[in-house]
C-alpha cells in the first residue's frame, strides 16, 4: 500500500541522517519505525492477556520465581 504524508522539515532530516548512517533506505527506516511504534502499543494488550489468564490460574508465592520473572519482562520492554 502507498501512503503519502506531511511530516515537519526537521523531523524529516533527522530521519534522512539516520537513514544514511544506518544503511537504509527512508522507506525501509519509516517501515521499521512504524512496526516498532505498533509493537510496543499493542504490548500493553499482550499484557493484560496474560494478567487475566493469569489471574485464573493463580500466580506464584516464590519470591524467586517472582523476581526472576520482573527482570525478564523489564529486559523484554527495552
């Protein structure tokens, strides 16, 4: 699908900078900023998902279990 809009000067010569120095094309380095900007908002759904499903199995009391598990989700948000 094509799509055409209007973004400000600045924004579209950093993006062209990064593109030059990432090795991209504009295209592919607005196709890749945009999965991530919808990766990361639909993450939130993921979650809640998981909460509930969660919620009806029950969770667990083990503090390592609970520990190991924040620090991978923090690892997994970056």
């Amino acid at each position: 699908m094509k799509l055409s809009i209007s973004i400000p000067d600045d924004l579209f010569e950093r993006a062209q900078r990064l593109a030059r120095r990432t090795k991209k094309s504009r295209k592919r380095l607005f196709m890749d900023a945009l999965k991530e900007y919808v990766a990361r908002h639909t993450s939130d759904k993921v979650t809640e998902k998981m909460n509930r499903a969660l919620a009806e199995v029950g969770g667990s009391d083990d503090p390592f279990v609970s520990t190991a598990a924040q620090r991978i989700l923090k690892r997994n948000e970056r």
